[in-house]
C-alpha cells in the first residue's frame, strides 16, 4: 500500500503522536486550518477521521437562534469525527480554536489501517465508549443540576477542586466558553463568575481562572 510522505514539519508533528495513532495519521491527507474554521458540519455526511496534529478544537452543535452548546474540547495528539462509522450523519459541527493541523484518514485508509493493527480497533472502541460516558454525565448535568452547579463541575472537572494551597489556574477558558459548555447565557455566567470572586473562590483573568479554594455546592 502506498501511503503519502509527511513534509517535514509534518514530520516534527507527528513525532508527538502515540505511536499507534501515529500509524494512522501517515495514512491520511495533511490540512492546515486557520482559527475559526468549521472542519465538519452536523448533519453531513461524513466518511473521515481527522488526527489532530497540532492545534486544538471545539465540538459543538447551535440552533437558528445562535445558541450553543460546546460538547468537547479536542487538544493536539488525540483524535474525532469517527461517530460516522455507524454510518449516520455528522452528530456535532467542529471549529478550530486556534491555527490547526489534522491528517484526514478516509475510510479505505481507516480500513487497512484496522486490518494492518487490529489492536487499534479496540483503542476505536474504548475512545467512542468514553465520548458516550462524556455524553451521558452532559446530559444528566443538564437535566439535574441547575446553572451554578454545571459552573461548578465545568471548573472543576479538569483538574479537581482547588485547595488554599495548592491554586488551580484554567488557561484558554472565557465566560463565553463556559456559557457554551453549561448551556446557560454569558451574562449569567458572569455574575456567576463575579459573586466567586468576590467571595474569594476564584480569580478571575483575561482567558484565565484561578481556582483559590474548593467552590461552595451551593450560591
């Protein structure tokens, strides 16, 4: 099988990858993307997995009114769009967060790569069942908890509640990111944000929040 020759910048970035994902990103079509690209449209028809190789991506869905959920955010070295395997449409619209690089895999390449590496087949399965489980704990979030406890667990599900000594300070996070994530506007968000502050949980920045001390399960 003849598969394309990475450039070498491609080269340096796919020396990041995990080898097993490495394999497959050689398989697929280099693209760079600018800031604010939508990669994938809900509801298209899709036939490729895109390797992020650098870069970092949000996956989303809105409505006619402009309103936004943001699903999940996709860092460097890992790997989406591959719920087209059972072979419905897009389930989520992607745009990149920042200047980006992905190998895009069809479906022929994602086929031979399976033959060639079996045992990436159940690294396939294992990611789709942790997107299902992410999917899940959203969706009953959204129905159980109101709008301040979905602020709550956003903040604290990266690295874990925040302790006197030992701050925790989010990078590449704005209201308007949260808003998206909880399902709530950004100006709710924000006063939010603000009564933190003032009680002195959290530090509020320009695209940064310190985490000061474990946040109230109540406002």
């Amino acid at each position: 099988m003849n598969m394309p020759s990475p450039t070498g910048g491609h080269e340096k970035l796919l020396a990041n990858l995990s080898p097993s994902l490495r394999a497959l990103a050689v398989r697929g079509a280099m693209r760079s993307y600018r800031k604010n690209s939508v990669i994938i449209n809900e509801g298209e028809v899709g036939e490729s997995l895109f390797v992020l190789l650098e870069g970092r991506v949000k996956v989303y869905s809105n409505d006619a009114d402009g309103r936004e959920i943001t699903y999940n955010t996709v860092e460097a070295g890992d790997y989406f769009a591959e719920m087209w395997l059972d072979g419905g449409p897009r389930s989520a619209s992607v745009m990149t967060l920042e200047p980006s690089v992905c190998s895009i895999v069809s479906r022929t390449a994602l086929r031979e790569h399976l033959a060639d590496e079996p045992e990436f087949a159940l690294e396939l399965v294992a990611q789709v069942i942790r997107r299902a489980r992410a999917a899940t704990e959203t969706a009953r979030n959204m129905a159980l908890l109101d709008v301040y406890g979905r602020v709550i667990v956003t903040l604290e599900s990266q690295q874990g509640p925040a302790q006197p000594d030992a701050p925790i300070t989010l990078t590449q996070i704005t209201h308007q990111n949260i808003a998206s994530r909880v399902g709530a506007s950004r100006e709710m968000v924000s006063r939010l944000l603000k009564d933190l502050e003032k009680g002195g949980y959290i530090e509020l920045g320009v695209k940064r929040i310190t985490l000061l001390k474990k946040l109230p399960a109540r406002w």
